[in-house]
C-alpha cells in the first residue's frame, strides 16, 4: 500500500461516516437556506486542487444570490444570509465538500482550496510544493487562525503541514477543527 493509500482509505470511511452522521443536520440546513432566500441550496464554484487542476467545490449556499465570487475573508458581510451567518459559524455549509472528499478531488485534511483568481498564493504554493496535495476541508492553517488573506503564511504553514503529515497530526486537526467550531 502506497503512503497515500492509509490516507485515502480513512478519507473513504470518515466522509461516509460523517455524511451519514450528518445526513439530518444538512436536511435541516438545506430546508433553511430554502425556506430564508430564493435560489439554489449548493453552491458550487471552480477551486484549485492538486496539480493545480481545477475542480467544483462544493458548500452550503450562505450568500444571496447574484454576490460576486470572493474569497471568504474579502466577502461583504451584507451579502451573507442570516441563515448563512449561523451555517459559517458552526461550518456546516462545509460539509458538502464531504462529496468532494468521497469523488477523490479532496481530503479530509490538507490546504484549503483556493480560487483560481488567489494567484500569488498559488504561486507561492506551487513554489514549495503544496499543489502536490489534494486540497481539503480543513488543514493546518485553518486551526492555526491563518486565511488566505496573507498567501505567504498560508503556503508556508501547508508546507510546513505536508513536511510532518501523518495520520496522527490529521486526527489532531480534524478535533481541533471540531474545538474551533
């Protein structure tokens, strides 16, 4: 079994688990966003992914519709719903991504996606080697407090993550994701 295989195979268990886990709390968020504000439930939009091949991410809708396509941390918060303010908090609109996960564009853990339009964190990224990876849901820099606002912490703190990952420093972000939550 290749290195990458023990982590693949613990992305396939923990993303089913937890879509099935999770399988009410998404019905009941999905019945919100509806219910709050007009259009789609799943928002989808083109991410970077290993390789730097591009990839539909998927997530929770928390925006109103017809709001420009901005990283998290320049988004105006007048275009976030009520609804999407709580699904932000508690990172439920993430857990679509759980499907990204189980189609193998994403890992549990590892650097987050970014868009194609983060340019200098791409290139900073493909500079220390961090577009090798599958992008994921969560990862070092998230638990840390780093976004993507700052590209050159960003990429350093995911190289520092590929330099020592193991299943066991996953384990320790997946509960401190859960912790920040």
């Amino acid at each position: 079994m290749t290195p990458k295989g023990p982590k693949r195979t613990f992305d396939l268990v923990a993303a089913a688990a937890m879509l099935v886990v999770a399988s009410p709390v998404l019905l009941v968020a999905m019945l919100a966003i509806r219910v709050s504000s007009p259009g789609p439930v799943l928002f989808s939009q083109a991410r970077v992914g290993q390789g730097g091949v591009p990839f539909r991410c998927h997530k929770l809708r928390t925006m109103y519709r017809g709001t420009p396509s901005l990283p998290t941390h320049e988004a105006p918060s007048h275009a976030v719903t009520a609804v999407g303010k709580a699904l932000r908090g508690t990172k439920i609109d993430e857990l679509p991504q759980l499907w990204n996960v189980l189609k193998g564009e994403m890992s549990l853990v590892g650097p987050r996606p970014c868009l194609p339009t983060q340019t200098e964190l791409i290139e900073r990224r493909r500079e220390l080697g961090v577009l090798s990876a599958l992008p994921g849901i969560t990862g070092l820099a998230q638990i840390r407090g780093i976004d993507m606002s700052d590209p050159r912490l960003c990429a350093e703190t995911d190289a520092a993550y590929l330099q020592t990952a193991s299943l066991g420093l996953d384990l320790r972000i997946l509960l401190g994701t859960i912790y920040r939550a």
